[in-house]
C-alpha cells in the first residue's frame, strides 16, 4: 500500500494495521499483552473511541481478544492447518484413523459434547439427501476442543434406516469414525463435496466456541456420497475463523 493510500485511511485502521504488522512481525506474542487505550490515546494523539476502534479491528479479526478489566491481548491459541483433501482420503479413517488426524499432528483433541438422536433435518438438509419433508435421520452433534479451547460444532444428518442398530446411533462410533462405519454397513463414502462460507455466529454458537465479540465463523457443509451416489451423511460444521488455515492441496 502506498503512503497515499495510507493517508486516506481512517485513523483507526492506521493504528490497527501497525498493530497487525508488530503482532506478525513477533514483537506481540501469543498471550501478550497490546498497548490499550490510553497507550494509543497518548501515542497517536487520537480520541480514545478511535483508539476503541483500532483495538476492534484486531479482535474482530481474531488476532487479539479482550479479558475483562485486564485489557486486550494477542490471542494465544496456533492455528488449525485443515487439510481438507487429505484428511477425507479412505486410506485415513478405512484403517482406523481419525480425519482430524491429518491436521493435528500430536495436539490434544477432545470431543467434549456428544448427542446421538433421531429427528426430522432441516428442509434444506432433506432436499440435500433426497428426503421427503418429515422423515426422521439419525443426528449426531458434537463439540470438538483442541488444546483446550473450543474450535467447531459439528451436526451430521444420516438416513435413519441406513445406520439403524449400528455403532453410528452411538456416541462412540469406534476406530476410524462414522465413515468405516459406513463403510462396514457397505456404504462407505466415495465422493466428498464441500461448501464453504462465512457469516456471523449466532449467539448460542459464539457461546459455545467462546469467540470474541466481533469475530465471524466459517461453515463448512460437506456431503457424503456412497457408491450408488446416495447421500449417506450431511454435515454442517461451525468452525472458529480465527482458529482455522483451510488448506487445499491438489494436482493441476
């Protein structure tokens, strides 16, 4: 960016994106504490709503997160590197692996929340799955931790008929998740599509992920195709937006 362009920027984002630069350039670590209002007030000769502004900017890009009466500090968590290819290949989960186990190397992750029922999806869920309005699925919803902080909420739809009596209808799925399940009930997946967007979180997800005020999420809605192209699971995941690297690594 020029120094022209610079100039024409609003004095916040001025101040914001040095922040940035110093925050990226190490002179902020994970945990540090940034220059608050005053600091700023006093630093750049601006008022303290545009000093609250530039603080905003970074946690609304989740670089930085306010702590009640202590300030606004660099957030401490390292990226989720989401290789989405990867993780999805049936040499994965057909030998028993975990999908996250393609992004997280030796960090500890814990589903914390799992809830296994039968319901009716949403009708753009059943419209996905080729299911008439009203007819029940197996749902499964769950809340993944990595390195104890909450990074996605995972809601899976699947045809209630097919994984009937099946481990899938339970918390604990076993080795390699639902698709070797699937797989085991001669459904295994051969076809993944991803959908990807962002948005705002609503209020029961920015609790539950414990995001920062300002902060948006990604959704991922992926579906699962069998070999006869019958859709045997629809996922909708909400991730942290902050917390995530979406990788895609493919031949040309």
């Amino acid at each position: 960016m020029s120094s022209r362009d610079s100039g024409r920027q609003p004095k916040y984002q001025r101040i914001a994106a040095e922040l940035r630069a110093a925050v990226e350039a190490g002179r902020y670590g994970p945990g540090d504490r940034l220059p608050g209002e005053n600091d700023l007030m006093a630093a750049h000769g601006v008022a303290r709503m545009t000093a609250r502004q530039a603080l905003g900017v970074l946690q609304a890009e989740g670089i930085a997160e306010a702590r009640k009466g202590a300030g606004v500090f660099v957030r401490d968590f390292r990226p989720v590197r989401r290789r989405g290819i990867e993780r999805l290949a049936r040499a994965r989960w057909g030998e028993g692996r975990s999908v996250w186990s393609a992004d997280i190397g030796d960090r500890e992750l814990v589903v914390d929340s799992v809830e296994v029922s039968e319901g009716v999806a949403p009708a753009v869920v059943a419209a996905v799955m080729g299911l008439e309005e009203g007819v029940t699925v197996c749902i499964r919803r769950r809340r993944f931790v990595l390195d104890g902080k909450p990074v996605l909420l995972s809601t899976s739809y699947l045809p209630a008929d097919l994984v009937a009596g099946s481990p899938i209808t339970r918390p604990e799925t076993g080795p390699g998740g639902t698709y070797a399940r699937l797989a085991d009930l001669g459904h295994g997946p051969v076809r993944f599509r991803e959908e990807i967007r962002s948005r705002m979180p609503a209020q029961g997800e920015a609790e539950r992920l414990a995001l920062p005020s300002g902060v948006p999420v990604v959704l991922i809605v992926r579906t699962a195709f069998d070999a006869e192209r019958r859709v045997v699971e629809v996922n909708e995941m909400v991730l942290d937006s902050a917390a995530y690297v979406l990788e895609y690594d493919f031949e040309a």
